[in-house]
C-alpha cells in the first residue's frame, strides 16, 4: 500500500506540472470570456453544494498586440533616419557629399529645437494676425477716429511688420526642404514615383505617395510663396512707417507682395490637404487618419459618456463593454498613440511648412 501511495503521488505531481503550459496557453482565452456561466454541480454533493454560487463577474478580451503597440510606440519626433531600412552605402549610385550634407541639414531643421519654435511661430501669427484684424477694422478703443488715428496707427504698422518677420522665418526655414523635393521631382538622378522617397527608396510617408504632378504643383507654388514673401519683406523695411506704406508707390508694392505670397501658400496648402486627405480615405489601413478624424472619434466617445447613452449605442466592440471611464481613457491613448503616427508619417508634409 506505502509503494501504491508513492507512484499515485508521483503521478499527480507530473501530471500537474504538464498542465502547467496547457493552462498558460488557454489563459487568454479563458479572460475574453463575456459573461462566464457558473457550473452546475451534482445534487447527489454535500449540503455545501446545493448553496447557490454567486454568477462571475464580466471580464473584457484584452487585444495585447495593440496594448504592445501602445506601449512601445516611437518619440513623437521620429525622424527619416530612424525609419530608414537601407543603408547609404548600398544605394546605386552611392549618395554623394552634396546629399550627405543636404541629409544633414534637413535632420537639423527637422529637430525638436525648430519644431517648438515653428510651433510658437504658428500660434504667434494667429494672435498677430487676429490683432491685426482687429485694427484694420476699427474694433478698439484707442482712439478716434478708429480706422485712422493715434496710437492706432503706430501698433497697426508694428503688428504687421511682426507678422511679416513671421511669414518670412516660415518661408527661410522651409527652403531646404521645398528645394530638396524640386529637385527630386525634377531631376533624374533618383525616382520620384508614388512611394518612393529622396533617395528613391519605398517610404510610407504620405506625401511621397501623393502623385508627381500634384507634387510638382505643390512645391512649384511653395517656392513661389518663399520668393514673394522675401519680396514683401524686403518691402517693408524700404517702407517702413505707415504713412509710407500707406502712400504711393508702398501702398502699391507692400500689398501686392502680401497678396500674392497669401495666395501661393493657399493654393499649395489646399491642395496637399486635399490630396492627403483623399489618399487616407482611399487607404485607410495604411495611412493614419488625420488630426481632423482623431479628434472626431475622441469626441464621440466624450459625448458618448456624458449622454450615459448603453454599449449598442457605442460601436458594438469588445473593448466598448468597458465601463465607461476606463473606455474614454483607452480612447484618449489611442488618440494620442494616432497623433504621435500621424506626425511620423506626416514629417515631411509638416516640414514644408515650417513644422
């Protein structure tokens, strides 16, 4: 009987220890269950038995691809280097010095410093911009008349001309990079087909994936934009006071430079949104969507919580059967998770803009 009890012993210890992975492997699946039924036990039990067993509460299918996506998602400011699978060494031809230091020189201006500061520069020229609006059309109290008095007309002529240094940082600092596209597009020496980058290698960047002559387009209007921006600067310091650009021949020159350098920008800008829109809408699983759709979707889910409205109203999802504030929380992370993607496949959009 000793030996009988030894080997049943050693039995159940090598059958538990084999059930070890067996049980690992149907964890996750035992999590996504929904609404776990309680078994039934055998009336012909103990007493013990028969007392009826509280139902187990829901548990929610976790998705940990996109939980590891989550976590390990790259910095905001990722730039081509990283995202770069080939070598220069490789490429056929070789790149040359002049691409070297062009690579260099777009890594620099791509950086975090000049992200902040084209950033601020873009909320400056809307706080500007809407001063300036705001005396061109009289609304102060600074003085009467309101369209042609002091100080009116001292600020009036200073937020434009800090509104032009604006513009003309914007036009500088996005040179290299509308340069570096023109000739690519233009030149022979690399492939500028759908897809391909300034090397000519496949990219997901949206905007190498826009059509050439829609590029074309785009950055032949981006340097004009620069080019009529410095003329316009150059206008405003030979016409510098407002009386001056407010007489014959400034009134002339500083408008018709700031005219067209407006209209060069919106021309181009409108275009490549159109153009990248219509891309993600045809390519939704490759291309991120746009800061537009991310703030929708986060929205949803916000008016969602406040109309307490019932998990059918809501997308019919697993993870919508989450309570509701763990469900906006998940949602404002995949926003977030969204805009650090959009950023990395937009680099090159933004930094033909300044950003």
């Amino acid at each position: 009987s000793q030996q009988s009890d030894a080997l049943r012993e050693k039995d159940d210890h090598g059958l538990s220890s084999s059930s070890i992975s067996e049980t690992t492997q149907n964890k996750e699946k035992a999590d996504c269950i929904i609404n776990e039924v309680p078994d039934k036990h055998d009336d012909s039990g103990s007493s013990s038995s028969s007392t009826p067993v509280p139902a187990t509460p829901p548990k929610i299918c976790h998705h940990p691809s996109y939980d590891q996506t989550l976590s390990t998602s790259s910095d905001l400011f990722e730039g081509n280097d990283t995202q770069r699978a080939y070598s220069l060494s490789e490429l056929d031809p070789p790149a040359s010095r002049l691409e070297r230091m062009r690579d260099w020189w777009l890594r620099y201006l791509g950086g975090k410093i000049h992200f902040w500061i084209g950033l601020i520069a873009m909320l400056l020229i809307i706080a500007d911009g809407a001063f300036f609006f705001f005396l061109l059309v009289g609304a102060h109290k600074l003085c009467r008349p309101r369209t042609d008095c002091e100080p009116r007309n001292y600020w009036y002529n200073w937020s434009i001309q800090f509104l032009n240094v604006l513009f003309t940082y914007l036009a500088t600092v996005t040179l290299p990079w509308r340069v570096s596209n023109t000739v690519h597009l233009f030149g022979r020496k690399r492939p500028s087909k759908p897809g391909l980058d300034l090397y000519g290698q496949p990219t997901e960047e949206i905007w190498f994936h826009l059509r050439q002559m829609k590029r074309k387009f785009i950055v032949i209007f981006l340097l004009l934009n620069s080019a009529t921006q410095w003329a316009n600067q150059a206008m405003r310091i030979v016409f510098y006071s407002y009386e001056l650009q407010g007489t014959f021949p400034g009134s002339l020159w500083t408008n018709i430079f700031f005219v067209s350098s407006m209209l060069c920008a919106g021309v181009a800008g409108f275009c490549q949104l159109h153009e990248e829109v219509k891309l993600r809408r045809e390519h939704p699983e490759r291309f991120p969507p746009g800061l537009v759709e991310l703030i929708k979707h986060y929205l949803q889910v916000v008016c969602c919580r406040k109309k307490r409205c019932s998990v059918e109203e809501c997308e019919h999802d697993f993870e919508d059967q989450r309570p509701l504030p763990e469900r906006e929380e998940r949602e404002r992370k995949r926003c977030l998770h969204g805009l650090r993607k959009l950023i990395r496949n937009d680099k090159t959009s933004l930094d033909l803009w300044g950003l």
